[in-house]
C-alpha cells in the first residue's frame, strides 16, 4: 500500500468532543466567533497566570471525560475558556520538561533534558545564557512569582528562580525533597524556614500565592503556580468526600488529591474575581508537566480510566502520547471564546512567544526560542501550523519522538527498530505503520537528526559516567 491509497481509504478520526478528546481529521480549533485580529483586543497588558498541576492526566478532568474525580472548579473553567486536547509538554519527565515551559526550547536545544541531582540538594541548573519567560515578562514591567515546584537550580546557581526572572519564590526549589507532602522545612524566596512535618505543603503554596496576587492587583503581574498535586507519593490530610466510598485507599488519596489541586485552583480564580481582575488576567492550566505517573494498565490507570476513551499509550517517562500530551484549560473572559475545543497541537516551548505577543513585545534575539506564539488560536482562530514537534529524554536511555503532521515516529532507544504512527486514525499508538511507509520513515528519521544539537551532556548514546550520579528523583 503507498501513501495515496492509504489516504484514501483511511476513515476520519471522530471522538466525542464533548468528552475533551480529540477530532483530529477536522479543522481543530471550534470557535463559533472567529477573531480577525491575531492580537489581544487591548492596550493594557494582561495579567498572566500559568497554574501547572505534577503528573496529573489529562483523564483526570471532569471535563475531559473524568467520571469519579471531582475537578469543579477547573470544569467551570473550561467551561467559561477554552479547552485544548493536545497541549505536549515539553518531554515526559519534570525538569526538563519545566525548561522547556521556562526557557522556549524544545529537547534539542533545551539545556535540560533529563532529570540530574546535584549533591546536596536540587537539580543541574539552568545556565547563565539560558533566558526565561519570567526574565522576559520582567524586563517589560511585569511583577514575577514562582510558588510550589522549581527543580532547575538552587539559589547558590545559576538556574535559582530569583536570577532566572522571579520577583519571589515560595516553595519546594528540589523536586527530590518536593516528594514529601509534608516536609521539614520550605523556601520564602531563598531563605529556608521550618516546619514540623505534620504541616501539609499545598496549603503553605496556597495561601502564599494568594497573597502575592492580592500584594500584587495592580498589576501587570506573571505568576507561575507550580503545585506539587497530585505527584506521588500519595499523601494528604484529608481524603474529605471520598472518605465515604468504598474504594482503595490509594484511590481516595489519589482523588483527593486532585480534589484539593482543583480547590486551589478555585481559590485563585475566585479571588481575581473579587479584586476585579477577572478580565485582566489570562489563566492557563496544564494537567502536568508529563503524562500520568501511573501505567494506563496500572491499578489507579484502570480505576480512573487515565488514558481516556483514546486509550492513549504509555505514561511518564515515555515517547508515547500518554507520556507526552497534556489536556490545557485557557480562560481569558471577553478574549478567549468560552465552552470551545482546539484539537490542534502545541506545545509548552509555545509559551515563551505567546506571553511575548500577549505583553505587547517582541521575542528578544537572546531568547532562541523554538516555539510559536498560539495567541490567534486562543482568541478564537487558526493555531499556527509547526513543521514539526520534536522531544528527547537522557536517563536511563537515550530516546527520541517526533511529530509531523498527523505522523509520529518514536526512537524506543537500545537499538530498537524506529516505530511511526498515524495519529489521526491511531491516537493509541497500536499500529506500527514503518514497514508500510518507509518514505515517511525516513522523513521523520532525518528531523530526529535534524532538529536537535550536540551536546556533550546530552550525547546520543547513555553516558556511563553521567548516568552514575543520577538518581530518578522524579518517580
């Protein structure tokens, strides 16, 4: 079979989009006003917040199609934005994936691109050259905060959060130590301060972030709440409602969590709304910085049915959609449409270019960004068409994936044979279509090739000696 008559024969892709899954054969993004302009409606700069959840899948969501798990608030939220099916996260593990939101770069460029401990605390920085969306936003008036989950940089380096574009910083800067929910001690911009380990986290991250949005309603203001919920280990104070069924202890503790993740998320929309900045501020939510910690097959996968009516493939620390493909809220009242779905892709290193245009500013030269600014598709138009989408992960083994058009090709790594999907008839990843089509093949090989730069802290093949000072600080 060649490439024509395959497309002629090949049924559209149709899922029910009011489950938030993905219409992937139709033109994506269904607005029922379309905006002309491909810039905000207003001289004012807009506030930004980007609310970033750990681990959640995109399945956890009322609004994508959650049937047990109570998100409230984020469904209100889709409800008065937009929701986007397949926003990909920079790659399927937490800090690189976080530099990538951060920085604008995707895994061939970004300076992170696994998770590596630096003794004693933290992670490998973000280097000195490295410039964020945070230094951006700052540099043209903005006021800056990071709150929750750093994991690029202790103070004393140069990926510390207060040199990298944040005003403050509350919260966990180790994402190793961020595995307790309930820890010794926390950070108020670089000044460690103690707790008695009963005290739970997310309520210290919570009322902090309030405080800075009230210290800071006159914005213009840029917050990035980098919750911890719900990344394992599963622990919480109260598994409240749940607490009446009669299910698993892990599945109470795992919706609660996710529960409490959606209260905080109430408590912040509820609070613009009070301070009257509703419509002067622009919210973007992502379900994780990855795919779901947890197996499709495994038992809180199953339970919550995780990988959704698509039975997407694979899961944190994969090159499969599981891995990789977040479900995004964006709300934005009288700016971005309300109750709509956009089914085309885009992604985090997206982010950077679209607070630049969002603020009214030009992407400086220093920035290097790879990405694109989405703002047409979140006013109601067109989302700008990517050549391609490209991600990498150096841990165990060095793996690679690729996007271009409705193709996928995944490096699996250990000298496996390349494996290509047609993602708009094979959301799921089930059909290995290489031997059918080597010239697509072969075309997403060269951007595997092409699309990334040599480094020697990223090599092509596993450092040993990288490798021996790793530790999988992201499990």
């Amino acid at each position: 079979m060649n490439l024509k008559e395959y497309n002629m024969t090949r049924r559209d892709f149709m899922v029910n989009a009011g489950a938030g899954l993905a219409v992937l054969a139709l033109p994506a993004c269904l607005a029922a006003d379309r905006v002309k302009s491909a810039k905000p409606a207003t001289a004012v700069k807009p506030n930004i917040i980007f609310i970033l959840a750990d681990d959640m899948a995109q399945g956890d969501l009322g609004s994508f199609g959650q049937k047990k798990i109570k998100t409230p608030n984020l469904d209100r939220m889709a409800a008065e934005g937009m929701r986007f099916t397949q926003l990909y996260t920079g790659t399927s593990v937490c800090a690189p994936s976080r530099a990538s939101l951060m920085t604008g770069q995707h895994m061939g460029h970004c300076p992170i691109r696994a998770n590596r401990e630096v003794k004693p605390e933290g992670q490998m920085p973000l280097p000195e050259e490295s410039f964020t969306v945070a230094q951006l936003l700052k540099d043209t008036g903005y006021a800056t905060a990071c709150t929750g989950k750093w994991g690029l940089g202790m103070f004393d380096t140069t990926g510390s959060p207060l040199k990298k574009g944040f005003d403050h910083f509350f919260g966990y800067n180790c994402q190793f130590k961020a595995h307790s929910y309930f820890p010794k001690s926390l950070y108020s911009d670089d000044k460690s301060f103690e707790l008695d380990g009963k005290t739970y986290s997310p309520n210290l991250v919570a009322e902090d972030t309030l405080k800075w949005i009230r210290a800071h309603a006159g914005g213009p203001f840029f917050l990035f709440f980098a919750t911890t919920l719900p990344h394992t280990k599963l622990e919480i104070d109260s598994v409240g409602e749940y607490a009446s069924t009669d299910w698993p202890e892990r599945m109470k503790t795992y919706a609660a969590m996710c529960t409490r993740l959606d209260s905080d998320v109430g408590r912040i929309m509820a609070l613009l709304k009070e301070l009257k900045l509703d419509e002067k501020t622009i919210v973007f939510f992502s379900g994780g910085d990855n795919g779901s910690s947890f197996p499709p097959e495994g038992d809180i996968g199953q339970f919550f049915n995780q990988a959704t009516d698509l039975q997407l493939r694979g899961f944190k620390r994969s090159m499969y959609e599981g891995g990789l493909r977040q479900g995004a809220i964006v709300r934005w009242p009288g700016k971005v449409p309300d109750g709509k779905v956009c089914n085309e892709p885009w992604a985090f290193w997206d982010f950077l270019p679209t607070c630049a245009e969002l603020a009214g500013i030009k992407v400086p030269d220093r920035s290097k960004t790879d990405g694109l600014s989405v703002v047409p598709a979140l006013i109601g138009g067109e989302m700008p068409k990517h050549p391609y989408f490209y991600w990498e992960l150096h841990e165990k083994n060095f793996i690679q994936a690729a996007r271009f058009g409705n193709w996928k090709i995944v490096n699996p790594g250990k000298e496996q044979p390349h494996e290509l999907y047609d993602l708009s008839t094979d959301p799921g990843e089930k059909t290995n279509l290489a031997g059918k089509f080597p010239e697509i093949l072969e075309k997403g090989k060269a951007i595997l090739k092409t699309a990334r730069t040599e480094s020697s802290d990223w090599p092509t093949a596993t450092n040993p000696g990288k490798q021996t000072n790793l530790k999988e600080s992201d499990k």
